[in-house]
C-alpha cells in the first residue's frame, strides 16, 4: 500500500494543494484493529510524503458509496485488461485522461518481467 500511494502522493499533486482526501474501499480484513492499522499506516504515509502545510484525510468506506472509487476500480480493471488479456481497447480510451501510467512495482528499469 505504501508504494502505490507514495506514487500518487509524488506524482499527481499540483502545486498550491492544501489538502488531500484519501479514499480506499472497505477492507476484507477480519479484525477492526487490525483495518485501524491499515488506515493509520496510510495516514503516516501521507504526513511523510506531503508538504507540512497540506491537510490530508483517509476515508474508509463501501466503494458503492463513492464515484471516485468506482472511477479507480475501472482504471484499474482496463489495465487488467491490458496486461491480462491484451486487450487495449478501454485502456486507450482512458489512457489520454490518466496522469500517468499504470504503477510497475516490480520494475527496476532493466526490462526484466517479474511475473
């Protein structure tokens, strides 16, 4: 979780943001202290990776409640598209309106596939 949200964070601010609101997806995980861990490990994430200055909140909820999530969920699903079934045709339509592209966590910049 860290790697992809230190992504976003360093990449996908503009300059003059005074607050950032994350929103995740209710989390399959079977004991409230440990969800509570989850959203306190994103929550330092966030105090680390932005600017003193920049208020930021972690929300946890459905994802049926919230547009963006379903927006992430269908980013997500056209880059499963893309690499699991090599089937551009809805990533190449979003591709234009991303910030960047889809997060490599496995790339080291030598061309290596990892999986």
């Amino acid at each position: 979780m860290p790697a992809l949200l230190k992504f976003i964070l360093r990449g996908s601010l503009q300059s003059g943001t005074d607050r950032v609101l994350v929103f995740a997806d209710t989390m399959p995980i079977n004991t409230r202290a440990k969800r509570e861990g989850v959203i306190k490990a994103m929550k330092q994430t966030c105090a680390s990776d932005l600017a003193v200055n920049v208020e930021h909140h972690v929300f946890s909820h459905r994802s049926e409640s919230n547009k963006w999530l379903q927006v992430a969920d269908y980013c997500c699903w056209a880059a499963y598209k893309k690499w699991e079934h090599n089937d551009t045709r809805t990533y190449d339509l979003l591709s234009a309106r991303l910030r960047a592209p889809e997060l490599c966590v496995t790339d080291r910049g030598d061309q290596t596939c990892y999986y």
